[in-house]
C-alpha cells in the first residue's frame, strides 16, 4: 500500500498543531499556567514562526497554513501565562 506524501503530510501536521488545543483549553480553564516553561514556548514560538515563514517562502501552503495556526496557539499560551500570574 503506498500513501500519497501530501496526504502524510497533512495528517501529520493536523496531529501536531492540534495538539495544542488541550493546553490552550486546560490553561483558560484553570486561569492558571504554573508549569509551564516560558523559555521552551519563546524558543518554540520563534521556530515556528521560522517554518511559517519558510513554508510561505517555498509556497508549501501545508506548513504554513499549519505553523500559522500553531503560532496562534503556542502564542496563546504565552499571553495567558503573563495574564494568569
């Protein structure tokens, strides 16, 4: 059985941005992001945004369609861990 790439590629990045929504619902829930690593979301959110802007210089839409979307996100964890303290 062969899978076509893109469609791989489409999962995968469905499965790693979406990964984020339980955070983003646990920390809005709780009002509270003690234990989470600031350090670790700045360095993530600035390689994201590196493969958003790769993804949009090279026009594969897929990545970065999906590291917009997970900027957004990883981003909102950040602002509510400054807005919760």
């Amino acid at each position: 059985m062969q899978i076509d790439s893109n469609l791989l590629g489409l999962i995968a990045a469905f499965c790693t941005t979406f990964a984020f929504v339980p955070q983003v619902v646990l920390i809005w829930r709780r009002r509270s992001a003690e234990g989470v690593s600031t350090g670790m979301y700045c360095v993530f959110c600035f390689g994201v945004l590196l493969w958003l802007i790769y993804g949009i210089s090279i026009q594969a839409w897929p990545i970065a369609i999906n590291n917009g979307i997970t900027l957004v996100l990883a981003c909102a964890v950040l602002v509510m861990k400054w807005r919760f303290r």
